[in-house]
C-alpha cells in the first residue's frame, strides 16, 4: 500500500504501463507469428516482410523491446526469407 500521494500516482501509471506494454508485446508476437507462417509457406512478398518489420519497429520505438532486439528479429526474419526463397 502506497503511503504518500506520490507513491500512489506512481502505482497509476505503473498500472497503465503495464496494460500499454503487454498489448503491445501481444501485438508483437501476433505479427512476428504471422509473418513467420507466411515465410514458412513460401508466400514471401515484400509487403509480408515489411509489415512484420514495422511492428517491430514500432515495438522498439516505443520501448517494449530493446533496438538490439529489434535487429536480432528483423535479422532472423531476413535471413529466413532468404533461405526460403533461394530453395
């Protein structure tokens, strides 16, 4: 329990924060999997690569991953975009 009035504000927006934050990593995960199935399947157009490359982008910029970890997705996604078109 809060005991100044600081304290409380700070419960508020860490509750908000953490709504804010797990819809977006949910929306990040729903688009990495997407975008994952649609390179599986052979269907890699450049739309499908650059829309699972803009929620991660997004994700970054606004804090729910790290930029490193932006790279790393968006890396893994190219190169396996790459192997799947070169078979």
């Amino acid at each position: 329990m809060a005991n100044t009035r600081s304290a409380e504000k700070q419960q508020r927006q860490a509750a908000k924060a953490l709504v804010r934050n797990r819809a977006g990593k949910s929306r990040l995960k729903s688009a990495l999997k997407k975008t994952r199935a649609a390179i599986d399947s052979g269907n890699v157009e450049s739309g499908t690569l650059s829309t699972g490359f803009s929620e991660i982008d997004k994700a970054a910029k606004r804090g729910i991953i790290k930029d490193n970890t932006a790279d790393r997705y968006k890396s893994r996604l190219a190169a396996a975009a790459k192997r799947n078109t070169a078979k």
